[in-house]
C-alpha cells in the first residue's frame, strides 16, 4: 500500500526574512504532486489545546494560543503571531494524524514537522510545539502500552524530545546529530555525537548498526522517523558533509528496516536550510520518493 502524505497550504507562514524557510512545504507538495501521488494526500486538522495539553504545561499552551510574548515564548528564535502559532498547530496536527495513519497502512509522511527543541514549558530554537511528543502522547492515549523509538536524523539533536521521555521505559530516543552545535545536549537514549565533517560513508556506517540493534533490543511497535534535511553538505547551520544521494540511502536504510521487520512508521521532514532552498527542497522529496518506493 501506498505511503499516505500529511499536508496543509497553511503549513506556510510568512516569519519575514529568516534562515528558515517555511516555503519549503509548499515547494515539496508541489513537487509530489506533479509525480501523480495526490491521491494519497490527506489534510489535518489543527491539533487542539487538549492535544497540547498531553505534553505542555496549561500556563505555556495558554500563552502560545494567545500568541503572548513571554519569557516562555520568547526563548524561540521565531517571531509569534496568531499566523505562525496556526501553521504549528497545523503541522502538530498533521504529526498526530500521521502518526494515525502508519498504524493503519505501514508508513505515512508529515509534510512538516519534526519541531523537537520544544520543551513543556518553553520554546527553543524554531520550536514553539513538540509536536513529535504530541503525536507519541496521542498514539499512547489510543493504545494503550505502545512501545515507540525516535530515531531523529537532524542534524541538531532532539534535546526537547529527549527531555521528555527520559522518564517513560516505552519511549527509546535515538539520535545522531552534529556535536559541536546548537542545542544545548539533554540524554537521548542513545546519542551518536558527529565531528564536523561527517560525510555519507561514516554517517550511513552509523546507522546501518544504530537502527537494527534499537529494532532488536528494544522491539518498538512503531517508529518516529525526523527526517531532517540539515545534514547535507550545503547547509547553512551545519558542518556535516552529506550528499543529497547520501541522504537518501539514509532514507531508504530506516524505511526499509520498518518494512522488513513490519514495524509502522510516521516521518517528520525536519530541518533544512541550504543555501540553495532547491536542495532542501529534493532532499525532502527524496525521503518521500524512498517511502513510495520501500512501501509500495
């Protein structure tokens, strides 16, 4: 069965003149669509305040879903505006669908996403909403005793994801990331901390041992895959040397151990914020192209 696709047109919001950019989701839809997929796209609703609720504290939701300026939400590195909280309601939303439906079909894709520097009572980096915790809390709210992994492939380590399940045994975080580099590290379950200059053959190394020992000794019932954009050679943010091809072997690698060992997965893209938005752009298309083609 075909993967199932996650989108929004308000995914989009206008942050001004920034590293990030938000056009990035528009530009990958686009892109799936002229390769005849549409059929399989699905559009979310807006996660709710009881949604938030599962992972954030009441005072910060309240301050987010009012778009107040706090010490809470000023510690993001985004403006906030009624327009920008929507589109991560929007994609929180589309994570917890997402997350809905890899249960039912084996593998679905969440055209946005993967804001895993949020913490239950403050924002950091681009992050106001964790919603990968979101969509973990829901799954675990709707089956009961699920084991669920991250495996969080961004080039910054999931420090806000990390700090949340560091209490719950069924909940395994993973993540492999740049070490000398925003943020602030909190103790995933397991870490893969990289020196600058990490390229496709060390990284891919990696994960083909790091994947099938979480699959084999902690033996989840789903994965949450981040499939961040940000470790390619031509990011602005970082110092990994990752190719486009390189990062879609890494695609390929998780999609196809979930398919192998009939594991459900949901994907988050993550971040990405290469000099040229095009590459970001095919990187993204490319995680969705090796899900089509692994799960098909």
């Amino acid at each position: 069965m075909l993967p199932r696709f996650v989108y929004a047109e308000s995914y989009y919001a206008d942050i001004g003149a920034h590293v990030f950019p938000t056009q990035k989701y528009r530009l990958v839809y686009q892109a799936l669509r002229a390769r005849s997929i549409a059929q399989n796209f699905i559009e979310p609703e807006p996660a709710s305040r009881k949604d938030l609720l599962l992972v954030h504290t009441a005072d910060y939701v309240e301050d987010l879903l009012q778009a107040r300026s706090t010490p809470r939400t000023e510690s993001s590195e985004l403006p906030i505006s009624e327009k920008i909280i929507r589109a991560l309601l929007l994609a929180t939303g589309g994570t917890i669908r997402a997350c809905e439906e890899a249960l039912k079909t084996g593998c679905a894709i969440n055209l946005c996403g993967g804001f895993h520097h949020a913490f239950p009572d403050h924002a950091e980096g681009f992050c106001y909403v964790n919603d990968m915790a979101v969509g973990i809390r829901q799954l675990q709210q709707q089956k009961s005793g699920i084991k669920v992994a991250v495996i969080d492939c961004d080039l910054h380590q999931g420090n806000g994801t990390a700090a949340i399940f560091e209490e719950d045994e069924n909940v395994y975080t993973f993540s492999i990331h740049q070490r000398d580099l925003y943020p602030r590290k909190k103790d995933s379950n397991w870490d893969i901390h990289l020196r600058n200059g990490v390229g496709d053959e060390e990284y891919l190394g990696h994960l083909e041992k790091a994947v099938p020992a979480i699959m084999e000794r902690f033996k989840p019932d789903f994965i949450l895959y981040q499939a961040g954009a940000d470790p390619y050679e031509g990011d602005q943010l970082g110092d990994l040397k990752l190719t486009i091809e390189g990062l879609k072997k890494r695609d390929e690698l998780v999609f196809r151990e979930c398919k192998k060992r009939g594991v459900p997965i949901a994907a988050v893209l993550g971040g990405g914020y290469a000099t040229n938005t095009d590459d970001t752009v095919a990187i993204h298309v490319n995680t969705c192209l090796a899900a089509v083609e692994i799960f098909s």
